[in-house]
C-alpha cells in the first residue's frame, strides 16, 4: 500500500486527476490477443487520466471553424496527451527504481491500422481499475466527469493493490452518444466483455471520417460522443 500511495501522489503532482490499478487476470487472453505477449505478460496497470476543460469540449459543436477545432485538438489532445505520456514516464521510472518492471503505453499512437487501435486499451484498463464504465460509445465514462478524460497505462508487476472492480454501466435507454455520431458508427450495444468491439463500434467508419476532414483541408476534430454525454455535460451547458 505505501508504494501505491507513493505512485498516486507522483502521478497527482505530476497533473494526473485520476488514478487507478487494475488486476489484469480477467482480461489477459484478450490483451495477448490485442497487443501481443509482449503488454499480455503483465498481471497489473496503473492507469491515470487527465480531465479535459469544459470550455475546450464545449467548442466541439462549432468544429467546423477551424479556429474552434485547432483550440480543441491542440489543447484537448495534442498537449493532454504530450502531458500523459510524461507521467507515464514517471511513473515507469518510480517502479523501475522500486526493482519492478514497468511499461508505458503511448497515450494515443496506433500500432494496427487493422485494428486501428494501439497495443492496450486505455479505457479497458480504466474500466477494470474501477474508474467508470464503458459506455454506448466505447469511451470510458466516469460518473463525475463522464467521457471527458484522457487515459494512459503503465503496465507492471508491482504488487500494487487493485483500486476497484469493473463499473456496471449507467448509460440505461440513454442514446444520444449514438444519434450524436456524424457517420452513424455505433450500434447502441451496451458493453459486454465478451463481445469483440465492432458489436458496437465500426471504427473504420469514424476513421474514415477523420481522413475524409484532413482531406478537405480541415481539422480532424469529431468528439461529438464525447461532448453530448449526459455524464460529462454540466447543466448549465446542456441545450
């Protein structure tokens, strides 16, 4: 417990809002499966997340002024993630110096573009350690700031306590994250462990998406699942 405690107050000065360690034993077949021995052999994640600023998010329904979208990715991605890597790195660093192994997972790079996805699931891991629930449109809701979080891993296997379990979803007969999607990419499925991702997701289309604005000469900003989700809005800013 003293060296969980010592890598969450790291994490916290270093920015990190939330914290979090997984017990990744429930998971590991699809983990080898997703990302290759090499992330599957590690029996914990600490899991960090930085929350995002509401008046960045809250730009998201006027992306398509450039201004608009160029605050929000610079801000709300490029330099969240730039900052979520960093603790990562310190974080890795700590339990290396405790004689643990540790592996930093990229915030956001994609390593399949058949998959289109990186070597671990962020959100997965935040999942297990307790810090929300998947939601309708596969992101990673908390209860207090619902999707407006960035997540990193650090894989280990420090003997870290796990923070909690996987988090029933809340989403209940709530779709607006699925009306909300520009190109129609999710099902409405409510998240099951046991069903592959393209159940609820087709990834492809929302890639697609993205490369069709980079080649209209616009910003690649969607983020309206992110935006329009009940758990993350403040009422002040609902419509």
């Amino acid at each position: 417990m003293e060296l969980n405690n010592r890598i969450q107050s790291l994490a916290e000065s270093h920015g990190a809002d939330y914290y979090g360690v997984a017990d990744l034993a429930v998971a590991r077949d699809f983990l080898r499966g997703y990302g290759g021995e090499g992330v599957g052999q590690y029996p914990r994640a600490v899991v960090i997340g930085i929350a995002l600023l509401d008046t960045l998010v809250d730009l998201l329904p006027d992306r398509e002024d450039n201004s608009a979208a160029t605050l929000y990715r610079h801000h709300s991605y490029d330099v969240v993630n730039q900052t979520l890597d960093l603790v990562a790195l310190q974080v890795a660093n700590a339990i290396q110096r405790e004689g643990y192994r540790a592996l930093p997972i990229p915030a956001s790079k994609r390593t399949s573009d058949e998959k289109i996805a990186g070597p671990v699931s962020h959100k997965l891991a935040a999942h297990l350690a307790g810090l929300g629930w998947i939601g309708k449109s596969c992101l990673l809701v908390t209860p207090d700031r619902g999707p407006r979080v960035r997540w990193i891993t650090v894989l280990t296997d420090a003997p870290l306590e796990p923070t909690g379990t996987p988090m029933a979803s809340r989403c209940g007969e709530c779709e607006e994250c699925v009306r909300a999607c520009p190109v129609g990419a999710f099902t409405g499925r409510v998240f099951q462990p046991d069903e592959p991702r393209e159940a609820r997701f087709d990834a492809a289309a929302c890639d697609r998406y993205f490369k069709s604005l980079e080649q209209g000469g616009r910003v690649a900003v969607c983020g309206m699942c992110l935006y329009i989700c009940p758990h993350g809005r403040k009422k002040e800013h609902r419509e």
